[in-house]
C-alpha cells in the first residue's frame, strides 16, 4: 500500500517531467506486482492510469502505450481508450495488446484510420470475425496486409470473396497463393486472370495439368463474366453475349498492359467478354496477317486508334518474333483503322458472333462498294 500511497503524492505534480514519471512508475508497478496487489490497490492504480490518458500530453500518453501493450493484467477500458488514440499512441496497443476482445478490434475497423486497421491486420493472431471486418472495408492495404500475416484466420467465403477482387487487385494474387487455406477451387478460379508466372505456382502447388487447364479455360469463361442459364434471352447457347459493348479506357488499358507482360489468355478473354465472340475464332484473328479483322473488332466495340495501334504492333511483334514492325506497317494499319465505319463493324462482329465463317470484304465495311 506504500507504494501506491506514493503514487499519489507524486499526483499532485501537474509538470510534464512529472507526469511522466507518474506514468513510468504506474506502468511498471501494474506489470512487476500484479500478482500481489489488493483490489482496493488496483482500483487506485486504475483511476490514476484513467486519469492519466485523459489529461497528459501525447509523449506521456505514448511511453503508456508502449509499456501496456503487454500487460495482460491492465483494464480493457484503459486500453481500448489508448487503442482509439492517435495512430502513434494506438498502433503498440492494437498491435500487441491481447486485452482488447474481438468486438473491441471490429468496433476500431470500423470507425477509425486505415493506420488502425493496418495495425489490427499486423497483429499476431487476427480472428475469423475480426478478419471479415478488415475485408469489409475495401482497402487493398489493409486485405494485402492482412493476407500476408500468417496468424490471421480467413474463412473459405471470406477466401472466395478475396479471390473474386484479385482479378482487380493484382496485390492479391501473390499472398493469397501464399494461404495454406485457399482451396484447389479457389485457385482454379484465380487461374482465369492471373499472370504467367502465378499460373506455374498454381500449377505446381496443386499438382495440375496445364494443358487440361488451358483446354478447360474457354469454357470456364462464361462462369468468370457471370454466365446466365442456357437459353437466356441475348445469350449464344455457349454463354457469351450477343452484342458487342463499348469498351472504356481503363478496359483499353488493361488489354495492352496483358500484352505487354505476355498474358495472352488474360487478353483473349477480356476480348471474348465484351466483343461476344468465341475464344478460337479470337486467337485465329489476332495473329492473320494483315489485321483487318482485328481492326474490325476493335473498331466496332469502340476502341481508340492509339489503343488499337499498340495491341496490333504488340500483336504483330509477338508473331514476327521482333520487335519492330516493317516500316509503314503501322502508318497502313492506322489509315485503315480510321476509315472503317463503326456502324458496319457493329453489324459485321453482331455476325461473326452468331457465324464465325461469315465472310465480309474489307472494302463493304469501309462503306466502298465491293
């Protein structure tokens, strides 16, 4: 009780040099003699430690934080009070501290920084409801994070709904790998759209045929672009929609940048999905010679000369097996690209997703008599 009667005395000093003393003192009695104080000791401590985080500075309420953080004997309200702190003062607390419950960490996901659900993710045990919370808030940093740290629990569902944002969070894709928990089916569905190198590690870790897999990609397609009953109303029978959509930039962007790293599935598919046709009419036109019916697909689903002018000299190189193309290729490629008429090129894709042999000459969907 001497001690604490101490404590009290060196209350009464309201400097900073004073405090802080008060605060080392405090922190280090609540840790070395747990085991023997009294209730009525510990409610003293408790009320001068309340105290404490609500009237002193942030140096003092930091070196608390510090020195809690694993104390497993302090108050819950006071550490869920430091782990509402500023992100310095909360991040030792909600990184170490195993005082604070489940409900206490979810509460904080939701309500504060993203530093504070950076710091929940690093912990060394996340659990499976406190996981969902971190997932829930969207933020590629925290989910990258938080699939890295080897003591967080993920469900399958949280698992699956991880999987399906990979295809847009490219971050994603190596951790997930990297879970022993993710599931052969799981990552057969990560297959459709990750890169080269993490089809191999798919491959390997799961012991699976990569012809058969590639074989089983075409049809896999419908159920990757959220493949309707047989017989829907603008559908083919295999799936695939019937009318061609105008693609956006960011889509432009994404079908060159598959180019440039050499993932032709992932642009083949992404082209199959808003032109409409089938996968092996695709790869037959990408590399014929002469590109018209290229330049016929991109123009009618709206694409831009400058996006067009990239995929056919990356499309060109890759089965030239150089680099550069023969001069006044492109400059031929480009003027002809122009004087297509996006209407015809409308019609004629419409007819090439319903007949693949459907024969049109260039000159009809340049608006020239044939």
């Amino acid at each position: 009780m001497g001690n604490v009667q101490a404590l009290l005395a060196m209350a009464h000093d309201r400097s900073r040099t004073g405090r802080e003393h008060l605060a080392s003192a405090v922190s280090d009695l609540f840790a070395e003699n747990s085991t023997v104080l009294s209730d009525s000791e510990r409610a003293i401590m408790n009320d001068i430690l309340n105290q404490l985080v609500k009237d002193v500075e942030i140096s003092v309420r930091l070196k608390l934080a510090h020195r809690l953080a694993d104390v497993e004997t302090v108050p819950r309200a006071l550490m869920v009070e430091l782990a509402n702190d500023e992100i310095e003062i909360a991040a030792p607390v909600l990184s170490r501290s195993k005082v604070l419950q489940d409900i206490d960490l979810i509460e904080i996901v939701r309500h504060r920084s993203m530093e504070h659900q950076l710091a929940i993710a690093m912990r060394e045990s996340v659990e499976a409801t406190v996981s969902d919370a971190l997932v829930e808030t969207g933020n590629d940093r925290v989910v990258e994070t938080l699939l890295r740290n080897r003591g967080a629990i993920l469900q399958d569902k949280t698992l699956a709904t991880i999987v399906d944002q990979s295809r847009e969070h490219r971050n994603y894709q190596e951790p997930l790998l990297r879970r022993e928990e993710l599931s052969p089916e799981l990552a057969k569905r990560m297959y459709r759209w990750v890169s080269a190198a993490i089809r191999s590690s798919i491959l390997e870790r799961y012991d699976l045929n990569k012809d058969d897999f590639d074989d089983a990609l075409e049809s896999a397609t419908g159920e990757s672009v959220g493949e309707i009953e047989h017989n829907d109303t603008g559908k083919h029978a295999d799936g695939v929609a019937e009318t061609p959509r105008k693609i956006d930039e960011d889509t432009q962007n994404e079908l060159v940048d598959a180019l440039r790293k050499g993932e032709v599935t992932l642009f083949q598919m992404e082209l199959q999905k808003v032109t409409g046709l089938r996968l092996p009419f695709l790869r037959a036109v990408m590399f014929e010679p002469g590109g018209e019916r290229l330049a016929i697909i991109c123009r009618a689903i709206k694409m831009t000369p400058k996006f067009f002018s990239a995929i056919y000299r990356l499309l060109r190189a890759a089965s030239l097996g150089a680099t550069e193309l023969p001069r006044g290729e492109l400059t031929r490629i480009a003027s002809l690209y122009l004087d297509i008429k996006p209407n015809m090129a409308e019609t004629v894709l419409h007819n090439w997703c319903r007949d693949p042999d459907y024969s049109a000459p260039i000159e009809t969907v340049m608006g020239k008599p044939s």
